[in-house]
C-alpha cells in the first residue's frame, strides 16, 4: 500500500517518516497543540460535567495528562473558570487513573 500523494511511496517508509517528523516539532508548538486540546477538552468537561471512561483515556493518551501535571497546571490556569474546571477534572480524574493503573488498563 502506498501513500495517496505518490504510490511508489512504502507505506513502511511513511510511517517511518511520520515517526522521525514528530521529534522535530518544536516545543512551543507541541505546547501549542496541548494547550488546544486541552481546552476543548475543558470546554466538554464544564458542559456535560460527567465522568466518561473514553474521555479520560483520551486525556491519558492524547495529552500524556497524569494527576500530577493536572496539580502542576491547576495554579497557571489564569481564567477563573479554567482554574475551577481543572480542579473538577482533578477531583475526576485521579480516581480513575488511580483505578486504571491498579487494574492494568495503563501501565506505567
């Protein structure tokens, strides 16, 4: 199977491209990419204010969130509501990450 852009292209050889790429993002730009993410995130979060197996996986795996960078994050929060949400997703949160790891769903 090869790429849509070039079919000649080795579907080993672009994914292994995409894997050297990742490194080369720059910080402020993964930062940048977080920093949306997580906000979309908070945004659910404050809306349906509900505890979601699949949503909390995703902060796991898509933003690397544990609660000690969520503790770490709750102080720089700047916007009040952001600053409480954080701290509600910190109440949600550590219990279940917690859980996972006791029952192997993640592993450290």
């Amino acid at each position: 199977m090869g790429s849509r852009i070039d079919p000649e292209f080795d579907r080993n050889d672009d994914e292994r491209g995409i894997r050297e790429s990742m490194p080369r993002l720059t910080t402020r730009l993964k930062r940048s990419i977080a920093r949306r993410l997580l906000s979309k995130y908070l945004d659910n979060f404050s809306k349906f204010k509900t505890y979601d197996e699949g949503y909390m996986m995703a902060l796991y795996t898509d933003l690397h969130l544990t609660p000690t960078k969520i503790r770490a994050l709750v102080p720089k929060m700047t916007n009040e509501k952001d600053h409480l949400v954080m701290g509600r997703l910190l109440s949600v949160f550590e219990p279940w990450y917690n859980n996972a790891v006791a029952t192997g769903r993640i592993v450290i």
